[in-house]
C-alpha cells in the first residue's frame, strides 16, 4: 500500500472568477484525497475571493488568506509559511489538473526518495487556439520531460513548468524555496532546483492542463519581459558555469547577443565575440570586434553562450561545436 503523506497545494490568485471553479473542481477530483491547498487572494477585485469561500466551507483542507504584501512572489512565501505538507507542489489558479496529478507525482517522489523533483507533461488549451509559440514550447518542455533531461536545456527557457512540479520540503528548502524576491519567480526557482542538483523523475503522461488567455500574467506583466529572463540566464551562468581559466565567447549578434555583451561589458567579464554573419564580421559593436566564428578553433579553452534563435542555424553550429570536439552543458551554452 502506497503511503499517504501530506502534500500542501499552494495557489496564489488574482482575478480568475471565470476560471476558478475549473480548477478547484479538478483539485477536489484528484485520485489522491491527503492534501491541503492554501489559497492565497492577491487583492483580487472580483468575486474570485467569493467564489472559493463556497469550497472553503465545505471541504477543511481548503484554506484562504489574504496577501500580506503585494504580488505572485509575496503570495508564494506567505503559503509556504501556512503550509503543513511534506511535499510541496504549486498550482495556478486558471489551470486545471489531471485526475492522477498528485498521485502520479508522489508515487514517483517515494520511488526515487529525496534529492528528486516530480514533474509531468503539460498541455496548452485556449478558447480561441492556442498560438504556434506556446505549442512549440510545449513540445519542447515535453520531451524534455520524457526522459527527464530538463535541467540539459535551461539556459535555453525555463524548464520545470511553474504549475507542475513537487518536490520533498526538506529539498524545497536546500534550494530556498520562493525567498528569493526575483522575477520571473519560476525560472529563478527552476535555476535553484538545477543548482541544488535536484534530479528530475521521467513522465510521459499529460498531468497539467495550462490556459491560455489574453490577460494572463506571463504575458501581460512587465516582470516576465525577456530582458528579465536574459538577466538571470546570464547571471546563474557567471556563477555556476563559468570558469576564470577560459575564454568566454558570445556567438550571435542579433538582438539577445547585443544585450548579453553589454551585461558582460558592464559586469566587466572579458570575452570574444562571434558570429557566421557576413555583414556583421569585422565591425565594432560597443567597441568589441565580431569576429569570425572559425576563431573558436584557436582558442585552447573556452566556453561559448550562443545567442542565435533559429532552430537551423543552431544544428548547424551543434555540428560546428561537435567538430571542434566541444560539448554541450560544458563548453557551450545555448541562451534562446
């Protein structure tokens, strides 16, 4: 028999009336019955509040609080501190679960035990379509997830869904759990959870229904603008990657690579800059040459964060990089 630990459910929430019963419903259905879930209203202004103290009264696992501060971050630490749970997971309050979420999920956590992270295939749905960018990320995350390579790919994009993850508290809190006040909150604890060398279990199966929808916070809120997402890429790379005894190299001088060089040129890291573009060879950008990308061959040591976004161009470096004998995760990075 399975054991039947406490998992606490964290949700914060703000605005999501015409989502949330979805979602309440499809936590109350789970397979699994030993969980809590501690809401957290984050000054919503409509009936949201209203709406989840008609779950509140009839079921007591369901708890409801209002922020203390203000915003996702704020909301996150102030129900982790309610939080009775042994495992942890984070829900958000649009989104639906699986049935078998929890269950799936935990089994594994009591297979592999400690220093794991349980995660699972997630699903895009949206009234209207859901658009070719999030799709293709979707398919990306997935087959990450299948065989629990996520952590190979960060640097790219976050790579443990903000809503699909659990974990043992005692791990929640050896990679600080939501303390950090920096956004996007989900990439930095993504990040934390690679740091801390957390192993992420193996899923095939869909356990997260993700909405999608015009006024949803990733994509109206100015904390997950890419610059932010660019700052910690760079920043958790300088700390955890970086090796003083090699010559970093940017490849790509388009819109990302120009912003990377400007945050190493502020930073004062020194590092050569390379590119496959004929226009840009040979030309100063902040007073740095471009040079060719064949000078990669030259160089003893390196290691190399590669800018360019377009799926070609990136095999046709991976097999550049293979011939130079470089590998990924080790000797270059790709950033997009």
């Amino acid at each position: 028999m399975m054991q039947t630990p406490l998992i606490s459910i964290l949700i914060p929430f703000k605005n999501v009336a015409a989502y949330f019963d979805e979602c309440i419903l499809s936590i109350l259905s789970q397979t699994y019955k030993n969980w809590e879930l501690i809401a957290i209203n984050d000054h919503s202004t409509d009936n949201s509040e209203q709406l989840l103290h008609s779950y509140v009264t009839q079921d007591s696992r369901i708890t409801c609080t209002t922020n203390t501060g203000k915003g996702i971050i704020q909301a996150l630490q102030l129900a982790y501190t309610l939080s009775s749970g042994i495992y942890i997971t984070r829900m958000d309050a649009d989104d639906i679960m699986t049935p078998n979420k929890l269950e799936v999920m935990l089994s594994s956590l009591l297979k592999k035990g400690k220093g794991h992270i349980a995660i699972g295939k997630v699903e895009y749905f949206c009234a209207t379509g859901v658009n070719n960018g999030y799709k293709r990320y979707e398919e990306w995350l997935n087959k990450l997830t299948i065989t629990g390579s996520n952590f190979s790919e960060i640097y790219k994009e976050c790579v443990i869904p903000s809503p699909c993850w659990m974990l043992h508290k005692n791990d929640f809190e050896k990679a600080n759990a939501f303390n950090p006040n920096r956004y996007p909150e989900d990439y930095d604890l993504a990040f934390r959870f690679y740091k801390t060398e957390l192993q992420c279990i193996p899923c095939n199966q869909v356990l997260h229904l993700w909405r999608d929808y015009d006024t949803r916070s990733s994509r109206t809120s100015a904390h997950y603008a890419q610059n932010y997402f660019l700052d910690i890429k760079l920043d958790y790379f300088l700390a955890l990657e970086y090796k003083l005894t090699h010559t970093l190299i940017v490849w790509g001088a388009g819109s990302k690579g120009k912003e990377i060089a400007k945050k190493l040129i502020h930073n004062k890291t020194p590092f050569l800059w390379v590119c496959n573009n004929p226009k840009k060879i040979g030309k100063d950008i902040y007073n740095q040459r471009l040079l060719h990308f064949s000078a990669i061959s030259s160089v003893k040591k390196s290691q190399i964060i590669i800018t360019v976004a377009n799926e070609e161009a990136q095999k046709s470096i991976r097999n550049k990089l293979k011939q130079f004998e470089l590998a990924a995760m080790k000797d270059y990075f790709f950033f997009c």
